[in-house]
C-alpha cells in the first residue's frame, strides 16, 4: 500500500512540473506577442487567443503555439492576460505595460467609479497593516457600500464591500494597538469590545462579496484573494482574542478557498502561503501537534520545490516559516529528521534568491544558534551544574549585541530563548563573583553586577508570554514562559531579601532623564565624530554593526 501511495504521490508530482513547464513556456511564446501588439497600439476588442495564435504563425516572432495546448491551458482570453501580467510582475525587473495591465483587468469598463478601478489594479500583495484605520475612512467606505449594494454592478459591489471591510479591519488595529497604552481597565475593555466588533462587521462584508464571485472571472477572483486577506486576518484576530476553534474553523475555510482561487489564477507561491495557513489553522483548532509541524515542514518542501521551479519566493514568507519551525521545535522539545533537517538547510539558502533575504537570513541563523545554545544549556540542568561549565557554553555561544537583537525580532519563542541566555549569564556571574566571561562580545564594555541579568531575564519572560494565543506552539511558549519565569522571580525575591531591599522593587527599572541625556550625548558626539574625521572602510563597518541593536531599539520604542 505505501509503495503505490508513493508511486501515486511521484507521478502526480511529475505530471504537476510537467504542467508547470508547459505553462511557462507558453507565457514565454505569448508575451513578445503581447509587447508587440503594445508597441502597435491595438484595440483591446481585437486582443483574443486566436489572435495569438495567429500571430505566431506569421513567421515574424516566436514558434507556432498549438491551439488546443493554448486554450486547454488558458480557458479564457482573461486567463491568458492575466497570467501574462502576472508573470512580469514575478519577475520584479519591470512594470507590467498599461495595455498588457487594461486586457487583465478587461471587466472594467467606463459605468464604474474611479475607485473601484484604483482598488482592482492596485498591487496585488494587499498591505492591511500600513493601512491608516479611521472613523472617517469607515463611513466614507459605508456610505460607498450603501450606493451601490442595490444598483452597482456586481464587480463595483464586490470592491465596495472589500473596501469597506479593509476599513473596519484596519479600525480594528487601531483600537487593539491603543489597548497597550491604556491604564483604565474599563477603557481598555470597552476599546476590546468595539475592535471585536469591527472585526465581526469586517467578516460579514467579506462574505458579502465572495457570494458575488464568479469562478473563472479573472478580475473577481484577483479581488476575492484581497478580500480574502482581509477576512483571514479578522478571523486570525478574533481567534486570539476569544480562546474558541470557531473563528479557527473560519480561517480555515478562508485560506481553503484561497487556495483554490490562487491555483486558478496560476499563482503557485500564493497558494503554498495559504495551504500553509489552512493546515496549520485546522491543526490548531483540533489541538493536533503532529498537524500543526506537518504544516510547517510540508510548506518548507513546497517553498524549496517552488524556487527550485523558478517562482519567486519572499524572504518574509521564508522567515515565517522558520519561525513557527523553531517554536514548535522549542515548544514540543522535537528533533528533526534527517531528511527534514536537509530540507530546511535547502530552504536557508533560498534567502539569496528572494528579495530583501540577506538580513533576514542572518535573523534566522542567530535564532538557530540561540536554539542550539538553550538545548546545550539545558543539559546541563542549570541550576545544579558546575559554573565552569555554564562559563565555558557561554564563551562558545558568544553572541554580540546584534545577533541578541535579532533574536528578540521573534516574539515568543526569541523572548524565551533569550530569557534563558540572560539567566545563563546571571548563574555565571553570581558563581563567579559577580564576574561574567569578559569575552563575551556583547558585554565587553558593559557594566552591570548579575541581578541585572536576573532582571533583565524576567522581562523576557514576561515578553514571551505577551502571546495573545493559547493554542499551538505559542501557547505552549507561553506556558513554558509562565512557569520559568515563576522560577526564576522567586530566585530574584530571595536575592533581593538577601540584600535588604523589598521584593516590591521587581521589575525593568525606568530609565532617568540623566541617562537619556547621556545616551544622546553619545549618539551627538559619534556623529560629530564622524563629519569631523575620516573613517576608513573597516571602521565604517564596525560602527554600522555596533549601531545596529540602537537602529533595533529605537524601532522597538517608537510610539504606536
């Protein structure tokens, strides 16, 4: 049975690269045709695929492309377009040309507000966290919505309700990012309750617009993907927030039918990120951990195979994966397999060919070694380990101020990983004295004693359990998070007793006005510095590196 399953699985993947294949060789033959018929400035009424055909027949450009080849492949002349523009933006060297952009979104037509057509052609990668939430976007969005609901044509509804539900999602996070700065916990609750409630409405008015979506309508299908997001991320939300599988059931159904209109689009990527969701979603709600590190492990093998196919992946999308994958390490306490170990080196070294990967790669190989740090400090099952030992694991780990930034760049499990390191380097300390290894590059030039450690490490853990989920990887995180740092809070009452001091004084230390001065101070006289000298390259370098973890904090503290 498993040898025929096996040989099912290699066949249909075979018969997938084969279509894969085809197809990209189509788009290839097609688009000088298409640039052509730009550069000639022809009617979009004459632009069909028997025209296509017929152009390559002519002799002047590609080979003949077989008509049923075409047509089996691309079922409407919008398909084709689409495809076509789709795959120059993929590529990231070049905008799509206005003609080749006008026939993809060929449902358009003069009757439709200009807002609607600005909504269809813009990017299709929808960003809804940069997306400015107000009470006056939503009741221009409303109003919109209300014009049009009974006359407008079904595309102008579609948007109209997609707009408005991409304004009460952003209203939303709006009102859930001002809870962190509210102290009265009847505000507080009261501001919860209406970002829930914009959330809900926001579900509601996506639903209204997929019930109007045409399957095999191109321009329908590229406005439910948005929509799609929009609904995804409200139900993500509300899931968070409520504690129950409904709204998890509800993503789910989501990302299943993105799935299913990416694939119709032919936006492979697309579909790997949301089949990706949809298991990990459904592995949630059951409360299935075997699911739940399928899903991450599966999309890994997709995202190498898609690359490998010469799709374009982004380096966020690959460092989301590592990120569940080195959670769900942590939280389980798993090992990899061999052949799951290999997949996710292969997936490390897409990062050169994404955008933007460079930085992101170092991000997650820090990650990797704190992992490794936490897993090597855990044998030693500190606190009863000889201090020389934990001494001499800290001098092999030797992180410098940077990679300790890029760690805290993961919530959850980076707080807890480091969390650890911190309590690593109080042990030491206070077993050595009061001294820490002085080679360690990022605490050459500090001054501290080790209750800062301590302290430093129970703020850690007090980020690692800011994780609004209890379900998953991250619950158990948070879990975990809770009852070290129960530990490790009763160690710093019982030092603080020691002391004399009272327990009360537990907690980060604010920072006073005389020592911001000092640090911008600092920061003044390096500029100073900088315009009043010359600083050979080497020199450059080790600034840019040491200012880095400051350009991290600041990013960190910036007012919501």
């Amino acid at each position: 049975m498993g040898a025929g399953r096996g040989k099912e699985q290699w066949q249909k993947a075979a018969g997938e690269a084969r279509r894969a294949a085809t197809e990209k060789r189509l788009l290839r033959e097609v688009e000088p045709i298409l640039r052509r018929w730009c550069d000639e400035q022809r009617p979009l009424t004459q632009w069909t695929r028997q025209a296509v055909v017929n152009a390559s027949r002519d002799g002047s450009g590609p080979p003949r492309i077989p008509k049923p080849t075409l047509y089996r492949y691309f079922t409407t002349n919008d398909a084709l377009w689409d495809r076509v523009a789709t795959e120059i933006t993929r590529r990231g060297d070049e905008e799509v040309p206005s003609l080749i952009r006008a026939a993809a979104t060929g449902n358009l037509d003069s009757r439709q507000p200009a807002w609607v057509f600005e909504f269809v052609t813009s990017s299709d990668n929808l960003e809804l966290l940069t997306f400015s939430g107000s009470a006056a976007k939503v009741k221009l969005a409303q109003s919109r919505y209300s014009e049009v609901r009974k006359t407008g044509d079904t595309l102008t509804r579609i948007v109209a309700a997609t707009v408005l539900a991409r304004a009460l999602l952003s209203s939303a996070l709006t009102d859930l990012r001002l809870t962190a700065t509210q102290a009265d916990q009847t505000k507080r609750k009261r501001t919860i309750a209406d970002a829930r409630a914009s959330l809900s409405e926001a579900v509601v008015n996506c639903e209204d617009a997929l019930s109007l979506v045409r399957k095999g309508n191109h321009t329908h299908l590229r406005v439910a993907l948005k929509c799609l997001k929009i609904a995804s991320e409200a139900e993500r939300l509300l899931s968070r927030q409520s504690g129950n599988g409904i709204h998890l059931r509800k993503l789910a159904i989501f990302k299943r039918t993105e799935v299913e209109y990416a694939e119709e689009l032919g936006w492979r990527t697309r579909a790997a990120i949301a089949k990706f969701h949809q298991n990990r979603a459904e592995a949630l709600r059951d409360q299935d951990r075997e699911l739940e590190w399928e899903s991450i492990t599966s999309a890994a093998h997709e995202f190498v195979t898609l690359c490998d196919e010469g799709e374009v992946i982004e380096a966020g999308d690959v460092t989301m994966i590592f990120s569940r994958y080195f959670a769900a390490r942590v939280a389980y306490d798993l090992i990899p397999t061999d052949e799951q170990s290999r997949t996710f080196r292969k997936l490390q070294n897409l990062y050169p060919r994404t955008r933007m990967g460079t930085k992101s790669r170092a991000n997650v190989t820090t990650l990797e070694k704190v992992v490794k740090f936490s897993n090597a400090y855990d044998r030693l099952s500190a606190p009863d380990s000889d201090p020389s030992e934990v001494t001499n694991l800290l001098k092999e780990y030797d992180f410098t101020a940077t990679s300790l930034t890029r760690a805290n760049r993961f919530p959850g499990v980076g707080h807890l990983l480091l969390a650890r390191y911190s309590t690593a380097l109080w042990f030491s300390a206070k077993e050595n004295g009061g001294q820490w290894p002085r080679a360690l590059g990022a605490f050459d030039l500090v001054q501290a004693e080790p209750l800062d450690f301590l302290r430093r490490s129970l703020k850690f853990y007090d980020d690692a359990q800011f994780e609004k989920r209890d379900e998953g990887a991250a619950g158990r995180i948070k879990q975990i998070a809770a009852v070290e740092g129960k530990r490790m809070r009763a160690e710093f009452e019982r030092a603080l007793t020691e002391r004399g001091i009272h327990p009360e004084s537990i907690g980060m230390e604010q920072m006073s006005s005389e020592e911001i001065n000092k640090v911008i101070e600092s920061i003044n006289q390096l500029v100073f510095n900088a315009a009043r000298f010359e600083i050979r390259s080497t020199d450059s370098m080790r600034i840019l590196v040491a200012i880095e973890p400051i350009q991290d904090y600041l990013m960190a503290i910036q007012p919501v």
